[in-house]
C-alpha cells in the first residue's frame, strides 16, 4: 500500500558543544539514493537499491527500539569510522572534528 504522508528519520549532527543550546547548528548526513533534498534528482538504480537507504524508508514507520541497528550507526558516524561513512551520500563533517 502506499500512504498519502511520509515520515523521515533524519541523522544530524552538531559541532556545538552544548547541544542543547538553541544556536547549535544542525547539519544533516544525507544518504546515496533516500529522499531527502527536494531540490535533488532521484537517483535513479533499478532493478537495484541502496540497501541502508531502503532500511531508512522502513524504520521510519517504526521507532528506534525495533531498530536497534540505527544507534550503531549513529556511533559510527559520530567516530567518523569510515565503513559507515561509506555508505552516506555526504558527510558534513569531512576535514573537521567529529561532530
């Protein structure tokens, strides 16, 4: 079935140190093929598709303890290991500490 909304899990990350802080600035690690930038052309891969991007789109309709697999890979991003950065489309925190 197809719904007529989409919910979006989005990964950011910050070089504030408070992160609290309400001028911290967000940025976003935008993935290979997901919908995400409305100003960017889908990537187009048939009969193929990214595997985490497709993972993305499901654990968007379920929360993050049925996807325990998010958290790790936020770890990862955040120890910029570079397996997992990888497989972003863009790291926004490439040249620069870690978020």
């Amino acid at each position: 079935s197809i719904t007529k909304e989409r919910t979006e899990v989005i990964l950011q990350g910050t070089s504030s140190l408070d992160p609290n802080d309400p001028t911290a600035v967000w940025e976003e690690f935008d993935f290979k093929c997901k919908p995400g930038d409305l100003k960017r052309r889908p990537c187009f891969i048939s009969p193929y598709h990214y595997r985490l991007d497709w993972l993305m789109w499901f654990a968007a309709f379920q929360t993050y303890e049925q996807n325990e697999w998010i958290i790790h890979l936020a770890g990862k991003l955040l120890a910029q290991e570079e397996e997992a950065l990888s497989l972003m489309g863009t790291n926004p925190f490439a040249g620069r500490e870690p978020p």
